[in-house]
C-alpha cells in the first residue's frame, strides 16, 4: 500500500508517525503535493491511498477511513 501525505498539514510529523505504527508493511511519503486539496491540507488531515484521496476532520477518523479501503 502506497500513502502520500502533504507536508503544509502543520502536524505533519504526529500524522506521520501514527500512520507508519498502523501500517508499518506500508511506504509513507510526504509531499509537497498531493493535487485537488490545496485549500484543504492546511487544515485537515489528507492523504492519497493507492490512488485514492481521503480527507478527514481528524487524524484518528482519516485512518479509520484508510483502514476501510
């Protein structure tokens, strides 16, 4: 599984350290950009699974999201 995060989130760091302990078998990379949420990342949590973009009010809500994918 592929998950693309986007650095301008500010707790970038605290979403990706709790997305590498959920999926530790899954490559995590930040971004620059993920594209389509530009707006969006500098207040939520968004990510890019496997070609899916998800967005989410909350760190926990956004990986129970990725979870159901």
């Amino acid at each position: 599984m592929k998950i693309n995060i986007c650095k301008k989130f500010p707790k970038i760091k605290k979403f990706e350290k709790k997305l590498s302990k959920t999926f530790p078998d899954a490559s995590v990379k930040v971004n620059s950009c993920i594209g389509g949420f530009c707006k969006k990342c500098r207040s939520m949590p968004v990510a890019k699974v496997d070609g899916v973009k998800v967005k989410a009010k909350k760190i926990g809500k956004i990986i129970h999201y990725i979870k159901m994918l």
